[in-house]
C-alpha cells in the first residue's frame, strides 16, 4: 500500500511516454504530454503526504494540528495552471501545423521544405 | 521516423537513464512520512508570521514568492506565444458575426438553454471571485479563482451565441488584465526594492487571522494573479473561438436576432 502511490506515478508517466512515443497526430501527442505531466502531480502530493495528517489549511483546526507539505502543493498548483497555457501554445501550433502543411502527423513532416498550395477540397 | 525506430529510440534511452531512475525511486521515502522537514516548518511558522491560515497560498505568494513571479511570467509568454501564432494567420481584423456553412440549417438556442446558461455564468462568475478573494483564509486563491472565473465566459458563450458573446467579451480587455495583473506583480515586487527592503518583502500590515483582510502583501499578488490568470484563459478562449470562424466572404451571419 505505501508504494501503491509511485506505482501510479510511474504507471501515468509511462503510458504518456509511450504515447508520445508512437503518438501520429500533434493533438493526441499534447493529450499525451498531458498525462505526463499528470504523472508529476501524483508523484509531488505523494511526497508531501502525511498519515493521518489533514489539508495545510488552519481555518477549522488550529494551527499546530498534523497537516500534509504544502510546498509540494503550491507546486503542483501553478504546474497545473502553467501546464493548462503550455497546452494551448502547442495546441496553437498544431493549428499553424495543419493550416501550413494540411497535415498533423509528426511524421509526415518534412524540415525545411516550402509550404504546399493548399489541396483541392 | 517510424513508430519500430521511435520505440528503439525510447528503449536506448531509458536503458541509459535506468540507473538513475533506479536509484532514485530507492531513495524514495514511504507514502505518509516525508522526510522534508520545509513543509512542516511553513505549517509551524507562517499563520504567527503572516497572519494567514491558508499556507498553500503562504507558500506560493510569500515564502516563493519570486517563483511565483517566474510563473506568473511563463503564464503570460506561453499566452502571448498562442496569441501571436494564432493572429499571426489570421490577421488582426476581428469578425463580429460567426461565419456559417451554407447548406447547414441554423437551429436556434432554446429559451431554457438560455436561462440556465446566463444563471450558471453568474454564478460561475461569482464563484470564481469568491475563490480568489478568500484565498488566504480557505482554500482556493488567484490561481483557482482565475480559472473559474474564466470558465463562466464559456458558458455565456454556450447560452448566447456567438455575436452577443464577441460583443460582451473585449478581446483587448481581457489583454489587459493579463498584462495589468503581471504588471501589479511585479511592482509588489519592486516596490520594497525602491524602499530598500529585498523584492517582495511583505511590506503592508498582516491584518488578522482568519479576516477577508490577512497577509499583507500577499493580497495584492494574489488579485495580481487571479486577474492574470482571468485574463490569460479568457484571452486564449477568444483566440481558439476566433480559430473556428473560416474567415471567407462567403459565409453569411449566423444566428439572426440573437
């Protein structure tokens, strides 16, 4: 039980990773990413919690009383948050990705070549 | 690059980080005893030296304060970067009026969907703000209260239409409160500077424990923050939504009367 924690970690980051790896198309590579970094979340609140400890807030319980890390929470916080607009600037590319070259698998993207005339449709 | 060559890739990889890894995941404490002794420390000292009871919000807008600061900034690049790439196509010119696919019937919103989409932005709206003012005392603050607070401009969105909603939401407004949020961080920063104090040092009366008025300081990077962040999703809403209208001379206004 007292692994149980790393193993989900370690378990999120690996699906991510393979998923990135054998990702063929730029938005399922970002959901990939997304895991991944959901992985770290996991990881930091696992290291930060305490047994039989309550949340690092002394509104309803006086300060003093067990409380969890909350140093590895504010972390995981604006991870999330600077995670959330990281997103979006991938997400923006994508979209600058399939408007220049129509397509969105990473491996039919060719470096250095002048973007196409745009197919029939 | 083929997925086999990909996956030969990723495997020569890990096999050159696994005793690293190794290592590490022995070093690991066990789940529900941590070793830091930082956090504990904060749980002890800050509600006597801050007069604040939330000490996830002690944490990011005092003790790392400066981090903060640093994500604040990564905030507003990763936002300014999907902007610039996304205008960068598209061109500055705004259009007021959703673009619409001839051939496909426009089916108008239904009364109910409007109601309940104006309550729940209220109150979404409302949420948001609380969440952000309270976020010295119980849980939630800038970060948090910024994002809720920019959801509920999705659901005007849902319930409105897309015109109405172009005409309530001011792409240069939201623009502003990005940009003026970062700016109030950083003068919270700067001005104990001026006065000789170190960057950031909670200069302002901590107020009392538990008040609407605790933290000194942390007040005001905590609205710099939720404003930023407001601003910064609402911003990258717009610019996604703005994505979905094919700027042609063809399409004809959509939603009529609404």
């Amino acid at each position: 039980m007292s692994t149980l924690p790393w193993f989900v970690a370690a378990w999120l980051f690996a699906v991510g990773l393979y998923g990135l790896v054998t990702s063929r198309h730029a938005v399922h590579l970002v959901g990939c990413l997304t895991v991944c970094q959901s992985a770290t979340y996991v990881l930091l609140l696992g290291l930060g919690f305490v047994n039989g400890a309550g949340p690092p807030i002394f509104y309803d319980h006086p300060p003093g009383t067990p409380a969890v890390d909350p140093v590895v929470q504010a972390l995981v916080l604006t991870d999330i948050v600077v995670g959330a607009a990281v997103s979006a600037l991938l997400l923006a590319i994508a979209v600058q990705v399939q408007k220049r070259r129509h397509t969105l698998d990473p491996q039919a993207l060719r470096p250095l070549r002048p973007s196409e005339p745009a197919p029939d449709r | 690059m083929s997925v086999r060559l990909r996956l030969v890739l990723l495997g020569l990889a890990l096999l050159a980080l696994a005793p690293a890894v190794i290592h590490v995941a022995l070093a690991l404490p066990g789940f529900g005893t941590p070793t830091s002794p930082y956090g504990q420390t904060v749980n002890v000292l800050l509600p006597d030296l801050r007069h604040v009871t939330n000490m996830v919000a002690a944490v990011n807008f005092d003790v790392r304060g400066i981090d903060t600061l640093g994500e604040e900034c990564m905030l507003l690049c990763a936002v300014t970067g999907a902007t610039v790439l996304l205008r960068g196509a598209r061109g500055e010119g705004e259009r007021e009026k959703a673009g619409h696919v001839p051939g496909r019937p426009v089916t108008p919103r239904a009364d109910a969907t409007v109601l309940a989409c104006r309550i729940a932005a209220s109150l979404t709206l409302l949420v948001g703000i609380s969440v952000a003012l309270h976020g010295m005392t119980t849980p939630g603050g800038g970060f948090q209260g910024g994002v809720i607070a920019a959801s509920s401009l999705l659901l005007l969105y849902l319930g409105e239409g897309y015109a109405v909603w172009r005409s309530l939401v001011r792409g240069p407004v939201l623009a502003l409160l990005e940009g003026g949020g970062a700016l109030l961080y950083g003068l919270a920063a700067f001005v104990p500077l001026t006065l000789g104090r170190p960057a950031l040092q909670n200069i302002l009366p901590f107020g009392t424990l538990k008040d609407l008025y605790s933290g000194g300081l942390m007040i005001v990077v905590n609205a710099a923050v939720a404003l930023s962040v407001t601003g910064s999703f609402g911003l990258l809403l717009l610019e996604f939504m703005e994505e979905t209208r094919v700027p042609s001379d063809e399409s004809v206004p959509d939603e009529e009367g609404r």
